[in-house]
C-alpha cells in the first residue's frame, strides 16, 4: 500500500473513534525507521486500546500486517508498527510527558549531523 493510501488509513481509523489531537510528524529525513508517525491522544485507557485496535483492524483489513504492537497491556500508550508509519496512541498526560512531536521536531537531520563531522 502506498503511504498516503496507508496515512488516510491510520487518520480515518483514529477519527472513526473520536482520537483527539492527532498529529502528523514526517521524520523521513531525520530516520530511515520510518517516514511518518502519527501521533494521537486518547481520553482514556479503554479510548487508547480501542483507538489502537481500530488502527489494526484497518491495516488487516487491508492486508497490511503491522510489524509490531507495543503497550496493549497499559494502554496509557499504545505503538503501532505499520512499517513506513507509526502510529502512537496515548493519555493527553503520557503525550505531554514524552513530547514526542517536539522531541522529533529538535533532531538533526542525517546530512546536518553528517555536515557537522566533516569538519572535524
């Protein structure tokens, strides 16, 4: 599937649930893990695992197998692998905590860190 096929995917199942403050982080040029996170707030543990799982359901349903589910257990922050996407699930609380969007939004690109050790 190709990525924006997949992105609405991943932006329709979590809307289908009522996901709060979604937000898309292109990070293909800061990592070759992945080249898009998705990054939703839940309103509670049951909201996140569900929200996560709707997610899942989308992506089998379109034969996309994800690669790895991280945190069902907790559910105060779910992972969801899709390969190319990742898509975050968490409480407003976990998600200002580990302020991933600005976290990913700080790093150096490859060529910036590449640019800074060639003069050295």
């Amino acid at each position: 599937m190709h990525n924006d096929s997949l992105k609405t995917l991943v932006v329709d199942a979590l809307e289908d649930l009522k996901a709060k403050d979604v937000a898309l982080l292109d990070v293909s040029r800061l990592t070759s893990v992945t080249d898009l996170m998705v990054v939703a707030s839940g309103t509670s543990t049951r909201h996140v695992a569900a929200l996560a799982d709707s997610v899942i359901e989308k992506a089998k349903a379109n034969d996309i197998q994800p690669l790895g589910v991280e945190g069902q257990s907790g559910s105060d922050w779910v992972l969801v692998d899709l390969g190319d996407i990742v898509v975050h699930v968490m409480l407003p609380e976990t998600r200002q905590l580990y302020d991933l969007e600005r976290l990913w939004a700080d790093l150096p690109s490859d060529s910036e860190l590449q640019q800074g050790h060639s003069g050295a």
